[in-house]
DNA sequence: CTCCCCACGATGGTTGACGAGATTGTCAAC
DNA sequence: GTTGACAATCTCGTCAACCATCGTGGGGAG
C-alpha cells in the first residue's frame, strides 16, 4: 500500500465544470479534491473562495467547507484572513509521512498478527501467491496491486480503527507522490520477500516479528523513494 | 504528557452566553470546545446547529464550521442530514488511542535521541532533575506538571511536524479521561525510572533504545489506565 | 526615491431562504 | 390490535446577499 501509493483519481476527471449544476454527483469536496490532486491547481496557488466557487459552480460555503476538511487533510493550507493554497509537500515532508506511517502500520501489523484467525491466514498467503504468480508472468503493475490488497487486508485485520483512521489521512497527504517505486529495478523481488516475512510472522502470530518486518518492508520503501527522486 | 493527559480547559468558563457578542473574544470554535469538554454538553448529546448557535450568540455558519473542525478532531461525530452528537470514547478506544500515541511518541524520541544536542541533553535533565526534586518534596502534581514539560520538549527536539501533529490530535481526543495516572500508588516512582531510561537513552543518541523507553514507558501508562478504570 | 496611509481585495461571520433526506406520527385498512 | 403508507416536521446542506475585519499593494506626500 505504499509501494504503490495511489488513490483511484476518480477517474470521471472530463470536463465536469459547467456551470449549471448537472453534474452534481459528487460532493463539492470531493469535486475540489479531484480538482487539487489531479493538479488542475497548481501547488502553492491561492484558492479563493470565490473563484473556487465559480469554477465548480457551487456557493461560497460549500466551498469553504470542502476548504476545512481539505485542510484537515493535509491537502490545503489555512491562514486566518490571508485565504487558503494547495499545500505543496515537499521530499523532506514525505519522508516524514512515510516515517509515521511505517510506525502506524507495524502497529496494525503487530495487532494482525494478535488477531488473525486461520482463515485470514490463508487469505493473506492466497494474496501473496498471486502476487508470486503476477510477478513471474512480469506484470509488475497488477503485483503492485495485489500488494495494496494486502495491506488493506493487514490493515482490516489489525481491527484497529484509530490506526487505520491516520494512516488514511496520511496516504492522501501523499497523493503527489504516486511513484510506484515497486516498479524500480530489483524492488519487486525485495518486495515480495518483505511482504513474504510480513505474512509469516503473522501466519505465526508474532507480534513483534510483525511489526519489525513491516517497519522494515517500509522504511526500505522510504529509501527506494528517497533515492528514486533525489 | 501522558502521564496526566491534560488540556487547560480554558479556564474562564463563567457564564459567556450572553447572545450580545460582547464576549466574542474565544472563536466559536474553542467556546463549542471548551463546552464539549467541561461536560456541559453530555456525551451523545445531539448538537442541532441552530441551538448551540443561539446556546452560543453565534450564527449557524459559525456553529458549522467549528463542529467540522471538532468532528476531525474527534469530538463529535457527525451523520449526513441527521446532525452531529457529541462523541464518546470508550474504555476500548481509549486504549487504541494510547497505542498509537505510543508508537508515534516512540517515533519523536527516536527522532529527538539523533537531534539532540548537548544543550539540549542538559535541557532534559535539569526538566529531570526538577522532577526528582518535586517528588522527594511529595508534590506529585508538580511533578506530573513537569512530566508533561519533558514529554513536550522531546516532541520540540524530534523536529517532526508530522508526527506532533498526529499526537495533539489523538491527545484532544482523550479529553475526557483526564487522569494524573502518575497519582496512583506506587506509579511515581515508576514513572520517574521511565523518564529517566528514556532521557539517558537520548544523551547517548541511541534511536532503538530511546523508542524502546518511550514505548514500555507509555504501554505502562496505558496499563495503569486500564486498571485504573476497569 | 522613500515612506506612510488608505482604498481595495478577500476572508470570517451573519441572516434568511429553500430543497433534500430522515424521522416521526397519524390514519386508514386489514 | 397491528401494520403499512402517507404526511408533517425536523434538521442539514447549500445558496445568496450582506457587513466587519484584516492584509496588502499602490498612490500621494515628503
């Protein structure tokens, strides 16, 4: 879920601003998100309220509504009277991100590894066999899915909603870093084995291995993004 | 700053529901806070905007925008087209919370055990040694005051943003479970060993050992809790 | 050319209104 | 008496228009 870390840009994207309100579907939040992700704002632009609104055909509340989450988010910044701008994360933050993220995640995988009855067992070895298969039939991108499959999976597991509460907030903050650093050359060979040693110590109910594997499986990711974009 | 988990409940508190804005001092948002927090609103309650706008003297937009933010913070949760309440963290999530808080914490004193420097390393110690001070004194609420101080300066020394972000969140959610775990019986002295494994741990810029103290040192604190309150 | 002041731009907040979704209560039919 | 449909009500979500406040930049004074 980090070697490839993407969120489905909801993938509509084609021309939804007219002005009149038919294509109302999707909630102005999600709309300005879209809009922000996509980089149809650029990084550091100003958002005023009112352009924003105009531009999505909403009013100025929705607008600033969607503002106040999105800044929760982590995907805008706020100064009282000075407006909102897309918030741009620099490498430096992402490291960051990915640091937390790799705690937060040994924690759910320590309570995986707690948790997980024998049927979730082999669900996650029939993940990491796909996986297996994907990779020798050299389709790099559908492995890297499985992969997501398998830390949502872990992360279901954990049973532990705070946890997976941050670590989502956290992904979307790293919605411009959508490497997919398991494409790198040898990385997906690593990957499978960190996540070959994540499964079994959870197979085995360690929590401790658990966790340390996946803190590493991570901070290896970490390092692959560092090196890939310095 | 686990140890006594608490917010300084903005103490001017006495009677500012005049609807005349006189008192328009607190943003609404600290005021609907403030009033979640000192129990003035009972858990579960549900919070129609247009009473607690009049409740407060502020307009509904206002009332909006601060259950947004205190919806991301945790403090109420909120249904589409059937309002907010206030919410309740129970026994069980309290307990997630600590963990998390845990293992991030544990992540700032890694982080803090490879910045530090030896101004620093004093810093902690004389914070330290002040506690040591007020403990042989029998003030075990100053001492809980200065554990909160040292719990504060190591997340200023880890020099991460993201990860101190994370933890005030989680810290705002744990409100209601203000209890100074470091006035049981027995749990000073605990604490006292606990910090001081942990500072020791920073001085000699040891990053496993000073998650390693954070983390049995927090897990401690979330077992008295758990007692405390079972 | 520099500096200060003020008008303008944008936000934060208010009020009023309207539609949509959800809940509740009533009433009729069985 | 119970059940189901329908209507009234409640509350939110959004819009529109408005005003106060704060930042900022440009123009006038020196």
């Amino acid at each position: 879920m980090v070697d490839e870390i993407v969120n489905n840009p909801a993938t509509d994207n084609a021309e939804t601003r007219r002005t009149t309100r038919t294509a109302a579907l999707l909630s102005p939040e999600d709309r300005l998100r879209e809009a922000i992700v996509t980089g149809r704002f650029q990084p550091s632009e100003r958002l005023i309220e009112s352009d924003v609104a105009r531009e999505l055909g909403v009013g100025r509340s929705a607008v600033r509504t969607a503002l106040a989450r999105l800044e929760h988010e982590g995907l805008v910044e706020h100064e009282r009277h000075r407006g909102a701008r897309v918030r741009l994360v620099g490498a430096r933050e992402a490291v960051e991100i990915l640091e937390t993220r790799a705690v937060l995640e040994g924690l759910a995988a320590r309570h995986a590894a707690s948790n997980a009855s024998p049927e979730d067992i082999e669900d996650l070895k029939a993940i990491l066999a796909e996986m297996r298969r994907r990779l020798d039939a050299g389709d790099l991108l559908a492995a890297s899915d499985q992969n997501a499959v398998l830390h949502g999976r872990i992360l279901e597991l954990a049973a532990h909603a705070t946890a997976v509460r941050l670590i989502a907030t956290l992904k979307s903050q790293l919605v411009r870093f959508q490497y997919r650093t398991i494409l790198l050359p040898g990385r997906s060979e690593h990957s499978f084995g960190e996540h070959d040693a994540i499964v079994q110590a959870i197979a085995a109910h360690d929590p401790d291995a658990a966790e340390r594997a996946m803190r590493t499986h991570l901070s290896h990711v970490a390092e692959a993004l560092r090196g890939h974009q310095a």
